[in-house]
C-alpha cells in the first residue's frame, strides 16, 4: 500500500532528476541535508525515493518513516531548549512510565466509570512526551550515554509495554489472553528491529508508516469511542467478547502478518550479504 501511494511522488523526483544534471541533482541533495543538519544538529542522509528520514543517533544510523517522523522532529527543535536543566533523560524516562502507568489505570477504572477514560490519552501524551525526549535531550545537550541510554530505552519499553498490556487485559474491555496476544505481537516486533540494529547498526523507528507515536494516536481516538459507546458483548462459540477484543485481535494479526513479512525479508537480505563471497 505504501509503494502505491509513494509511486507518484517517487515519480516525480526522478521526473525532476532528468531535468537537472548529476552534479546539480547532488548539489540540490546536499543542500537540503545540510539544511536539515542545521536543525536537527545531527548529520542527515535523505533518500528521496523511498521518502526517508535518516540521521545518526550516537553510533547507530536512525530511521523513521512514520507519517509524523517530520513533524516530531520539529517540536524536539522547538521544545527542547525549552526544557529546564533540572530535568534530565532519565527525569523523562520515569515520565514516560507515569504516563503508561496513569493510561492502564484510565482502562482498568474507565471500565467501571466512564469519567476515568479520559486518563487515557492524558496518560499517552504524557508518556509520548516523556519517551520521545529522553533520548532527544541527552542528544541536544550533547551528554549522550549510548550503552546506558540504549539498555535503559529498549528495556523500559518492554516494561512499558507489559503495564499497558496488563492495563488493557484487566480492564474488562478486552480478554487477558488477547491482551497478552497483543503484547507477544509487539515484542516480537521490538525485538526484530533489535536484532537489526545489532546486526546491521541500523536502529528503524517504525515500519512503513507506522510508529510507536501513530499508535498512541490511534488509542487518543479509541479512548474519545471508548467513552462515548457503550460496551457491547458477542457470544461467539461460548466466548463472550465485546467488540474490543475483536480490535485488540484484529491488531494482533495484522502485527503478526508484518513481523512474518519483515522476517522474511530481512532474512533473504541478510543471507544474500552473508554468501556474496562464497565460492559456488
């Protein structure tokens, strides 16, 4: 879906590029990273026919495709010289975990009282601000701790991740078992693009469009219907689910289908790297 979208855009930079030469087609590039160097203050590698945003992030060169990759990139410019020189990464990482912790309380409490659903998105904006800035910040100040700061993210995702699942699971809205479902599906995931960033040090924030700031999206708007709809049962071979579970689900195959897909993928590449030297 995501190539048929971007075709005619691609289309028309290569339209763009035999209009120009090769020199000045190099020269136009390296003037918008250069341009972007300056603002983000970190080097800038554009691929304008895949639409991507890469950069480095400490040792390891970061890329995100997501539909607000732009967009976050301009709020950390503009908020963090904002941010006090009291609060440190490790400040906004336990922010980040309040945020999760206030979102789960939203759902297992929402369940009962309406009026405690709009913790929800409280709790995820509080948690994007919290974990999109850790990183940023410590980048922005130029006091970077790559081994720390890279343990310390991934783990506390995890965790983050497992909070939220149990908050969704216990809420009433959907069963612990598509609950942890989900939570399977997305560790999977994480530890995919883990793996890569290993392997080929190549650290990928979100998977076509997607990323972790579109799905707390999505749940903003899940929790405004959540509060708005009432909860609504289906006896489904003995199973009595409501129509959550069958989102929650829904979402689980979907993340199932693209961690298939991406493994595949990354595994032909990957061998291909590995036995271009063999002598056949």
């Amino acid at each position: 879906m995501q190539n048929l979208k971007n075709k005619p855009i691609q289309k028309g930079f290569e339209n763009l590029k035999e209009l120009i030469d090769e020199k000045k087609w190099n020269e136009f590039v390296s003037n918008v990273e250069g341009k972007l160097e300056e603002i983000l203050g970190r080097e800038v590698k554009i691929d304008f026919s895949n639409l991507k945003i890469e950069y480095k992030r400490d040792q390891q060169n970061a890329i995100n495709t997501a539909i607000t990759a732009k967009a976050e990139e301009k709020a950390k410019e503009f908020i963090c010289p904002r941010i006090p020189k009291w609060i440190g990464p490790d400040h906004l990482t336990i922010i980040g975990v309040i945020g999760i912790v206030i979102t789960s309380v939203g759902f297992i409490l929402g369940f009962f009282n309406r009026y405690w659903i709009v913790a929800i998105p409280i709790g995820l904006i509080i948690n994007w601000f919290g974990d999109s800035f850790d990183g940023s910040i410590a980048r922005y100040r130029k006091r970077t701790r790559p081994n720390y700061g890279y343990y310390i993210d991934k783990i506390v995702d995890a965790v983050v991740l497992m909070i939220l699942a149990l908050g969704i699971g216990l809420s009433g809205f959907v069963k612990i078992e598509i609950a942890l479902l989900f939570l399977a599906m997305y560790l999977g995931l994480m530890l995919h693009v883990d793996l890569i960033t290993h392997v080929e040090n190549k650290s990928q924030n979100s998977f076509g469009l997607v990323g972790p700031t579109e799905i707390r999206i999505v749940g903003v708007f899940a929790s405004i219907v959540m509060f708005f709809m009432p909860v609504n049962y289906y006896n489904i071979y003995g199973h009595i689910l409501t129509q959550y579970d069958f989102i929650v689900l829904g979402v689980a195959v979907i993340m199932f289908f693209i961690l298939l897909v991406s493994i595949i993928k990354e595994g032909i590449k990957l061998n291909r790297e590995d036995t271009k030297d063999w002598n056949i």
